[in-house]
C-alpha cells in the first residue's frame, strides 16, 4: 500500500510543481498527514526499517514556497510590532526585562516557523541542511531590517535618555535570542552554511550595538564638555609655582584636594547620568556604553584642558589663511612704535591740522583698532599661546586621571583597568600632559622627528608657492652649523588688496642655542607682482 500511495504522490506532487494550484498551507498539511502514516505504520517494515524515506524529496519544493511566504509575512509582523512598541513609547515588556515588546513579539513569530520546521522531522539530513540555511536566511532578514529601523529613529530618542536606552537593549536582545535560536537549530552541529549566515548576522548585530553606543555617546558630548571646560577653569585657579613631588606624602595629599575640587563639575555629571545607565542598560550595553563615554572623556580633555587648539586667525576674515591676523598685529605694533615718537607724529600732526584735517591721536587710534573684533580675536589668541600648565596643576591633572579611571572601573563593575590602562585616548592625554615637562630642546627635535611630510601638499586653502634651496654644512673642525637658504621665487600668490602689493619673504631658524646668531632674514619685496622672482641668498 506504501509503495502504491509513494508512487501516486510522487507523480501528483510533480505534476503540480510547477504551477503550485493548491495554497502552500494546503502542501504543508499534506505533508504532516504523509508523516504521520509513514512514522506510524512503515518505518518499522523490515524493508524500510533503516532506509532514508522519499517523501522529504517530493515535499522539499513545497516547504521552500512556504518559508519564502514566511518572509513576508515576518517582515509584514516584524513592521507591525515595532510600530505598536513605538506608539506605547517604548515600554518594558515585564517588570524584570529592560527591552521592549516587539523584540519578544519578533522572536514568539520566528520561533513559530521554526517549531513547524522542526516538527516536520524531516529523516533526510541533506533536505534539513536546506531548510535551516533557508530559515538563517528569514532570521538574517528580519533582525537586518529590526535594526536598521531602530539605527533609522534612534536619534530622535538620544533626548529621552531611558527610552534610547531600551532600544540599545533590543539590539542586544535580538544578540541573546539569536544565540538561542542558533543553539536550537543545532549549534556547532549546525551546517556550515546556516551557521555562516548566523553567525555573520551576529556580527552584524554587533556592529549595530556599536554605532548606537556611540550615537547616544556623541549626544551627551555638549554636557561632557562644558563640565570639562569648567574643569578648566577650575583648574586655572590651582596656584602654585615650582617643583611638586606626589611621593611626598604631604604635597601629595594637599594635590588631591585639588584634584578633588577642579573633578567635581565632571564628577557630578558622571555620577547623575551613569547611575541612571546602570539601572537603565543591560550590563553588555552599559559597557560599550561606558566605552564610548571614556573615549570621549579624555579625548575633551587632552582638546579643551592639556593641549587647547588655537582659533582658525582664517575664520577672522575673508583673505586666506592667517594673513589678516598679521596684518593687524603688525598694524599694532606700527602704531605703538609711532606712539613712541611724540615730538616728530606731533608735528606732522599740527602741520595737517592747519590745513584743515581732522586728526585723530596715535593712541586713541590705537585703542580703536584694538576694539575691533577681529584685532581682539587676535589678542586672544596671543593669550592662548601664553597658556601653560603649571607642575602643581599638572600633578593635579594627573591624580584627576586616576580618580576618573577608577571612577570608570567602578571596582569591577565596569571596565576592565587593563582597557583603561591601554587605551589610546588615555595614553595620548598622559603624553600630552608629559610635554609640559619636557625641555624646549627635546620637544623641538621630536616635532623635527616627526614632520615628515611638509613637501606634502597642505590640506589647508593655499595661498601661494615659494620655491626655496637649502643647503646644510658642518664644519670639520669645530662642528658648527650653516644653513645657506636660496628663496628663488613666489608663485600664484592669493591676495586681494586694493592698494600696491609688495610681497617679500622672511626666513627664520628656530631651535636652542640661537640667542647671539641672527635668526632672520628677509627679501627685497617686489611692487604688486604676485609671482615674484627673488634670487637672494641668506647664511644661517
């Protein structure tokens, strides 16, 4: 009877292969019903107790068309509980969870195609590796397209701190059930294709973990700098000159009380926002969480408080590159210098004032200058550059360093300190607070060390080429130094002036042991030629 029935279905299953008349529900019901009478009355028949069945094979067409109907139907309930989730806000599911419900809802419809998978015992393992690469393939689908719609929203919750926190906790969600569902499917044991597919979908959930971290990191950035910047300021008020030693006991401990004082505006934001995290994140997102704040921390730090970037002098005006910013400090010193000179400015002054011209007074024209915007940008950048830490302040800094790490550790329940120790942003602040400490000397040779590429074209606006010869000579004898510069000529030089434009080139030597050489020099300038020939020759 097996045997005649096996042949009818056979050709009947064949026959409607191609056209498929009958709704893949309709196969799939047929095919448990052919299950059943196989598993209840044949397996046991001497001649085909131990033999792989046919039927899987006539099925397998059929079972595909299902599960590619299954694809969209996941997808059509995956777009349905996401939007129910986000209409409630974005709710726990349970008391206990930290995600949300249509990560359950997502997983409860996955799990259903699978169980009919699984209860199909299908006895031909080369069909079930089929199916479970077929099904790695639903999965990878719809978590993909999970997470892509959560990367599409989730800057619109960065606001709403708790709520960004949940969706970070759904992608880990789908990383734990995807895990599940994997070891359910078999695990090590799985097929190499199925398992290729999941396992790259890991990954790929992973990544996404990543970027959220960072995303959510990135919008707390303003709050982390303005405490940092208050830091700062603190930080300015530390006084104290000379010498400092941490292993005194005493100094050391005075310096912690520093310390102590220029964290606090940090400290207190830290402690509101990563309390908050830590009940509100599960621990594998609260981690990467507290990864991407560390980062940001002593990247701000090292940026606003150790090694502060000078203002663009370009963003003062409309010439390029630094150009106005010299203009008005060498405006300035051209009027303080003339100030200098009351007996001869006093009677060009009386000399135009008889024939009718207004004269202002050299220092109140001064003062007009100084009080525009862009000259007082100016001045400001002056004063950056006089910026520098003191040794108290940088052994208050670095006591700081180890407070915030320590904070971070959180006595093991957060990063781990081999990390922190490590990381890049942490060794780059520490080298950046080490060059306060080192002479102008070496300083100078590792910056010769390490330019390395000046004949490389700027990245910067150019405003111009000047072709120079360097010659370098060493005297046998004594060892000295010489330096022969050429500068052969300007080319293409960017300038916008309305009155006669004389270029010229100056040439400085910088380095220790200058003070009884003569460390500049400067060309003829050429009357409004923007690419002048010069043809001078200076020895250094």
């Amino acid at each position: 009877m097996w045997s005649s029935l096996s042949l009818d279905l056979c050709e009947a299953l064949g026959e409607d292969e191609a056209e498929k008349p009958c709704k893949s529900s309709e196969y799939m019901n047929l095919h448990f019903k052919v299950k059943w009478l196989y598993t209840k009355y044949v397996v046991d028949v001497p001649q085909y107790k131990g033999t792989v069945p046919d039927y899987p094979v006539w099925f397998e067409s059929y079972v595909m068309q299902w599960l590619n109907e299954n694809d969209v139907v996941s997808m059509d309930y995956l777009r349905g509980a996401y939007e129910r989730d986000k209409k409630d806000g974005f709710v726990k599911s349970s008391e206990h969870a930290l995600f949300s419900t249509s990560v359950v809802d997502i997983f409860t419809q996955l799990n259903q195609c699978f169980d009919v998978i699984k209860k199909l015992e299908c006895p031909d393992p080369e069909i079930v590796k089929h199916y479970m690469a077929r099904f790695a393939k639903t999965i990878n689908q719809v978590l993909l397209a999970y997470a892509a719609i959560v990367q599409r929203d989730f800057e619109q919750y960065t606001g709403r701190q708790k709520t960004a926190c949940i969706l970070m906790n759904n992608i880990q969600q789908l990383r734990v059930q995807l895990e599940k569902v994997f070891e359910s499917m078999g695990g090590e044991k799985l097929d190499t294709e199925a398992a290729d597919i999941l396992k790259e979908l890991q990954q790929k959930l992973n990544g996404v973990l990543d970027e959220l971290a960072q995303i959510f990191a990135k919008s707390l950035q303003p709050q982390i700098q303005q405490s940092i910047q208050e830091l700062g300021k603190l930080l300015s008020n530390v006084k104290g000159t000379g010498q400092v030693s941490l292993a005194q006991p005493s100094q050391r401990s005075n310096i912690q009380g520093e310390s102590d004082m220029i964290l606090r505006p940090l400290m207190d934001l830290l402690d509101g926002s990563l309390s908050m995290f830590s009940q509100a994140c599960e621990k594998t997102v609260l981690k990467r969480l507290l990864k991407e704040l560390w980062k940001i921390v002593m990247h701000t730090m090292e940026k606003t408080v150790v090694l502060p970037p000078l203002s663009d002098p370009r963003q003062l005006l409309l010439l390029p590159g630094n150009a106005q910013a010299k203009i008005e400090a060498m405006s300035s010193a051209l009027l303080t210098h003339v100030s200098q000179m009351p007996k001869g400015v006093q009677m060009i002054q009386d000399n135009l004032a008889s024939r009718g011209f207004q004269i202002q007074p050299i220092a109140q024209l001064s003062n007009q200058l100084s009080s525009q915007p862009a000259f007082s940008s100016a001045q400001d950048i002056s004063k950056e550059i006089e910026k520098n830490l003191t040794p108290k302040q940088c052994a208050a800094l670095d006591l700081a360093l180890d407070t915030i790490k320590n904070y971070f550790h959180a006595g093991g329940q957060g990063l781990k300190k081999a990390f922190l120790d490590k990381s890049a942003e942490l060794q780059s602040l520490r080298y950046a607070l080490s060059l306060y400490t080192q002479t102008t000397d070496t300083l100078i040779k590792t910056f010769v060390n390490t330019e390395t590429q000046q004949d490389q074209p700027s990245s910067e606006d150019p405003v111009g080429e000047v072709s120079i010869q360097v010659d370098l000579f060493t005297h046998p004898g004594t060892g000295e130094h010489k330096v022969t510069v050429k500068v052969v000529a300007c080319n293409d030089l960017k300038w916008q002036t309305a009155s006669m434009f004389r270029p010229f080139v100056e040439v400085h030597l910088i380095g220790p042991h200058l003070s009884d050489k003569k460390r500049k020099h400067s060309t003829k300038s050429k009357s409004n030629n923007w690419s002048p020939k010069l043809n001078e020759t200076f020895q250094l």
